[in-house]
C-alpha cells in the first residue's frame, strides 16, 4: 500500500478564503535565552500564588467531567463585584477570544470595524476572519487614540468600534472625559467595545475606567483579563460585561466549553481578598518599576510615550529590526512591531538595569533620527 506525504495529503484545489489564506497567524513572542529575560509578551514576572496552584490542582482532579459551559460561579463573583447580574458577564477563553465573539455577532461580510492603528495586534485578524473590513485609524502623534478622528470614520456600514486603554503596544490612556465625549458621538446601535486589559496598571487618575460606566450606554461591553494583573496567562481565562442581549449574541458564536474547569478555579482563587491584595501589591511593584524604566529611557533621550500598562513603547521607526536585534544579542527578547516601534514588558528587576545599559548604546541622535 502506497502512502501520501504530508505535502502531498493537502489538496491543492481545496478552495479556501483568500482573505484567510492570506491572514498571517497571530505569532507570540520568540522564547528567551536560558540567561536572558522574555519581556515580549506583557507576561506577569511573578510565580503564581500557592493557593491558586492548589486551586488549579484540585480542579485537576476532575478532567475527565466536562467544566461548567457557562463558568457560572465565577460569573456570580464578578457580578457582585460590578453590582450587576450573572446575565450581564460572559466568561471567555481570555478577552481576546470575547472579542472575537462580538465581532463576529455583529460584523459580517460588507461591514465595518473601526479601530486606532497601531493598536493591539489580533484587531485586524479577528475582522478578517468575521468576514468584515477593518478601518484603522492613526495614532495621534503621542500614540495615543485621535478618538474624533474615530468617530468621523463611523459610516453606515460600521458595526462595532473598538477602544483599546491603555493601548497596546503604545500604553497610552484614554481620558475618562475623552470616552464620554466620544460615546456621545457615536451612535447607539454601533457596539463600542473597551479593551481595559492592562486597567489594574493604571495610575492616572484621568483614566477611563469602565466599572463605573455600566448601565449608561446601552452599547458599551467592557473587556479584562487575568492574564496580566492577575498572573495567570497561561489558564486563559478573561470576562466581558455588558447588556444582556448583545452578551446572548456573544454567547451564540461561541466555541462550546471553552473556558475549563482549571480556568475557573485560578480566577475565583485569585478573587479570594488575601489572594488579590497580594497579586495587586504585585502589580503596584510592576507598575513603579515601569514608571522607573520609563524615565531612565527618557532620560537618555528616547521619546517614550506615556506608558501605563505593563509595558513601554520604542517608537523605533524603521530601526526597528536593528534595535531589536541588538537586544536580543544581550540576552533581552522584545517585541518588535516592524516599522514601527518596539514594546518592552515590565519584568523582573533584574532586567531594568540590562535594558538600560543596552538602550543607553542605541538612543537616536538628533540630528541623524536613528539609534547609534
């Protein structure tokens, strides 16, 4: 019996979706040096807590059952945390995955999804994959969002709008008065999604901050995680808030079972109050440390915007691959963003005084708008 080669087994007239085939894959950052520090995917640096390893433990025990399809335990605590119902939150395989949900219940061939550019880089993707077209609007110059600019982009044929604060890759906030002011332009049947990922990093007080927006826009859903504050990127699991019928459509284009027990388990056990008080002490230490980075950047002369993730941007331009490179050679892996700039996550202490050290070798001259 004669057998196919993998090669061979792929069906070449198989007609696919030229736009997907063209679709690059979403691609994580490269693993770092056994010696070196991975600062290329906004990863916690922090060990999980021992009790959330005991909770994910335990919940081990029982792989053999299927998890509970809606996470309903963990969607009653963070209904009583936001003071709404257990209807109004939606548990997701990260908020990532929410977001693709909601895209894909409201946009569809022939539609529109609004977003800045850069911005978080799974955006264009999700669109693509829902069939819909994405119009990217440019960062203003301190690579934050021109949210006005936005809002004129909104036509008939757009169908959600996504605010990403703090930004990712660019860490840039959105006011708390600037959101207002553009919900008030955008119309009430366009979904307006907030990403606030990176929202426990926050410190400006300016900052827009979803929680306290629930119940006044009728189309408005906001996104977190516990992927980033929480330490538990590797379990997947983030949630959504927002009104009941849009959250229904969410649910309808899911992927069935998608959150797993183990999933579950972690973020109720990270939601228990001597667990989080020690995970947000955490991220008070990563946020100072960010703060710290930030400065001795501009210090030596790097225009580094505002930064209030976990992360600072490099506006490195078409440098980019070059600056990259070279830390790459001492040990540090960043993530780099082609032509445009490079975002450095915050880790371990360790690694502030090596970025320094080399970024201090590579600050653009003046004259010249390139790293030496």
């Amino acid at each position: 019996m004669a057998f196919m080669t993998a090669s061979e087994s792929t069906a070449p007239g198989i007609r696919l979706r030229p736009e997907i085939a063209a679709l690059p894959p979403y691609r994580q950052g490269r693993p770092a040096p056994d010696d070196g520090f991975k600062l290329s995917s906004n990863e916690n640096p922090h060990d999980p807590l021992p009790g959330v390893v005991e909770a994910v433990a335990a919940a081990a025990s029982t792989i053999n059952r299927y998890p509970d399809a809606t996470a309903l335990a963990l969607r009653e605590r963070l209904a009583a945390r936001f003071g709404v119902t257990a209807d109004e939150v939606i548990v997701g395989a990260g908020s990532v995955s929410l977001i693709a949900q909601f895209v894909l219940a409201a946009a569809g061939p022939g539609d529109e999804v609004v977003y800045s550019w850069r911005s978080f880089e799974a955006y264009p993707g999700l669109v693509t994959v829902a069939g819909a077209t994405s119009v990217q609007v440019p960062n203003r110059p301190d690579h934050g969002h021109d949210l006005d600019a936005m809002a004129d982009a909104i036509t008939d044929r757009t169908r959600v709008v996504i605010v990403c604060s703090p930004n990712n890759p660019t860490g840039v906030i959105v006011t708390a008065d600037e959101f207002e002011a553009f919900m008030a332009r955008v119309p009430a049947d366009r979904l307006v999604l907030l990403d606030e990922a990176y929202i426990e990093f926050v410190t400006d007080d300016e900052a827009v901050d979803g929680s306290t927006l629930l119940g006044r826009h009728p189309n408005l859903v906001l996104l977190r995680t516990f992927s980033k504050a929480y330490g538990l990127a590797g379990l997947r699991v983030g949630y959504a808030i927002g009104p009941v019928a849009i959250l229904d459509a969410a649910r309808a284009t899911a992927i069935p079972l998608g959150v797993t027990a183990a999933s579950s388990a972690g973020a109720l056990a990270s939601l228990e109050a001597a667990a989080e008080a020690e995970l947000l002490e955490r991220v008070s230490v990563i946020a100072e440390r960010r703060d710290r980075l930030r400065a001795g950047l501009i210090a030596q002369g790097w225009p580094i915007p505002q930064a209030q993730g976990n992360f600072v941007w490099l506006p490195t331009g078409e440098h980019t691959v070059h600056v990259a490179d070279r830390l790459f050679e001492a040990s540090v892996v960043a993530r780099a963003f082609p032509p445009s700039g490079i975002r450095i996550s915050v880790g371990e202490e360790a690694s502030v005084e090596i970025l320094l050290g080399i970024l201090g070798e590579l600050v653009p001259t003046s004259q010249e708008g390139h790293p030496k």
